[in-house]
C-alpha cells in the first residue's frame, strides 16, 4: 500500500524496570549470588494490549545471562530475571509487518537500587506486602511518519 504523505500518527508507550531485593524468597533455581527479582517491560500506559501494532520485543541482556538475547514475541511483552548487578538492556521494538516500519532500537539502564532521577517521579514505591521496589520508567510516544494506508487503517482501529 501507498504511504500516506503529510500524516503522522503517534501512540503512548511506557518502558523501563522494576526491581526488589529477594530476601529469603529465592526462586529455586536462581545462583546464589544473585540478590535482586527484576522485570523489564514494553507497554501501554493505560495496559492496553499494543500487540495489534507491536510484533516483538527483544530485550538483550548481560552477557553475563545465558542466553541473553531474549525474544518475547506476545504481549505481556516483559521478562522477568533475578541477578546481582545493574547494566544497559538494549530494547528492540519490532512493528507489525503491514507497518513497513524499522524497529526501534534504545537503551534502558536496569535499576536495581534507589536513584535519582529529576525526568522521573519517585524511584521508589512500597507494596502491599511492605517490600520496597525500584522503578525506573519512561513516559515516550512511538511516531509513524507517513504511514501506510493498511498500517495506518489498523492504528486507528483501536
Ligand atoms: C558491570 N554492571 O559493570 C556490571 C555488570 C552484570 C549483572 C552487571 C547476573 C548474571 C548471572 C547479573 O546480575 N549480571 O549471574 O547470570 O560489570
């Protein structure tokens, strides 16, 4: 299909981190070393499912990770690790293929201490089971510059 000249449409996404100490609840099979639970994660603001427009996301890890490429190619797109040390996550977002779209290709450093950060609100929070928890999360919008007729049908079906 023809691009759709002088239009852009854009959508709201959010990505970053969450992190909490483990304490003495230890997944099985997490090495000993190993102090934090964190999940990385691509998605809505409002938890809307993005799949109707976002085909993958591929998170690469650490090379301390095995394995540290990881594809997640249906939404809840997350990953959810335990480790030890904070480092960069390269985040690659790919479009659905009627998009005719690059990916997106960033980087999120994982946090899994308290830090401070003026872009963001509190890097802190307390849940219900008065666990501290890190987050580290950005607001950003995905722009579609002259979209496909199709892509630009299936954006704005939702
Ligand atoms: C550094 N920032 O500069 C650190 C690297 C690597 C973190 C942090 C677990 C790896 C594993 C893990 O937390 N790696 O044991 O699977 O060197």
């Amino acid at each position: 299909s023809k691009r759709i000249k002088t239009l852009s449409v854009s959508r709201p996404i959010i990505y970053g981190n969450t992190a909490k100490k483990m304490g003495d609840h230890k997944p099985a099979n997490a090495p000993v070393e190993h102090t934090h639970l964190w999940t990385i994660f691509v998605r809505d603001p409002r938890g809307e499912d993005i799949s109707y427009y976002i085909k993958k996301v591929v998170f690469k890890l650490h090379e301390t990770y095995p394995n540290h490429t990881r594809v997640v190619e249906a939404p809840p797109f997350e990953l959810t690790e335990t480790g030890w040390g904070e480092f960069d996550v390269n985040i690659k977002i790919y479009f659905i293929d009627e998009a005719n779209e690059k990916q997106l290709n960033f980087y999120h450093r994982l946090r899994l201490h308290p830090y401070d950060n003026q872009a963001n609100s509190d890097s802190t929070e307390i849940n219900e089971a008065g666990e501290t928890i890190i987050k580290s999360v950005f607001f950003d919008e995905v722009v579609f510059n002259e979209p496909h007729e199709n892509f630009f049908q299936i954006l704005m079906s939702k």
